[in-house]
C-alpha cells in the first residue's frame, strides 16, 4: 500500500515539474507564498515599475503633478519614495513637452553609461547613494536608491 502511494505521489510531481518547465504559468511572488511580503507593482505617469515586498510607501516622498515651466518647455514630475530602515527607492518620472528626448539630455545629469535590467540609462554614486537615470519618449526616468542592488528588481 505505502509503495502505491509513493508511486503515485512520485508521478504526480514529476507531472508538476514537467507542466512547470513548459509552462507559461506565471507563479505568484514566492516571498509572499512563504509569510514574506509581497512584491508592489505601481504605475507612475503610465510608466510600470515593481517596488520590493519589504519597502513601505513613504507619503512624504510623493509629487503628483508639479509642474515648472522653463523657457522652451515645460515638464510635470510626478514621484513616489519608499522605505525601510536604512533601505530607500525614490522613483521620478519627469515628463517634458519635447518630442525628442534623446540620451545626450539625460547624460547631461551626469553618470556613467550602464544598463540594467535590459534598460539603457546613466548610473551616478555618490555619498548619499545611487542614482539611475534614463530616457522613455518625452519622459525622463531617475530612480535613487541607498543600494545600487535595489535598482534592478524596480525597473523589470
């Protein structure tokens, strides 16, 4: 009897790692399914990103509109902050009224060229932390965080 069972639960798992490998299922945020928090997904000015489970909303690190007018153009920077202990992710989409935004604008802010998460941008370390800037259409995209390793997971 137990040796039926065993066989029986053997060929049921192997039948769920088999589906699982083929399979374009997307499994749910691990770290929730185990007590941990789960991942945010936010949109910010239509722009997606994915905020770690373990960081809180900070209201007081939040602009939803403010616009400045330059001499040319104009941009509404709309943002949001999170945080946790020393653990920190601020989030800027800055929008400007010019079609062309290139990369040169951006490199203007300063940082090294780096890619992360598949995404083109300027990368800037100071004393304070970690700065990732970037261009998306009319939009310029600036994400700061305490620990360069924090970047990655927000903008895939």
């Amino acid at each position: 009897m137990n040796r039926k069972i065993l066989l029986a639960l053997s060929i049921v798992l192997v039948a769920i790692a088999a589906v699982g490998t083929v399979s374009a299922f997307e499994l749910p945020d691990l770290g929730s399914l185990f007590g941990g928090p789960a991942d945010q997904h936010i949109t910010i000015d239509g722009e997606n990103f994915t905020i770690p489970g373990t960081l809180e909303e900070n209201l007081d690190n939040s602009d939803n509109g403010t616009v400045t007018d330059y001499t040319f153009f104009t941009c509404t920077q709309y943002g949001k902050g999170y945080i946790n202990g020393t653990d920190y992710i601020n989030i800027m989409v800055n929008d400007y009224n010019i079609t062309d935004l290139s990369d040169d604008l951006v490199n203007f802010m300063d940082g090294k060229a780096k890619e992360i998460s598949g995404q083109k941008g300027f990368l800037y370390h100071d004393d304070v932390g970690y700065t990732y800037t970037f261009s998306k259409e009319n939009k310029v995209i600036v994400i700061q965080s305490n620990d360069e390793s924090l970047i990655a997971p927000v903008i895939a």
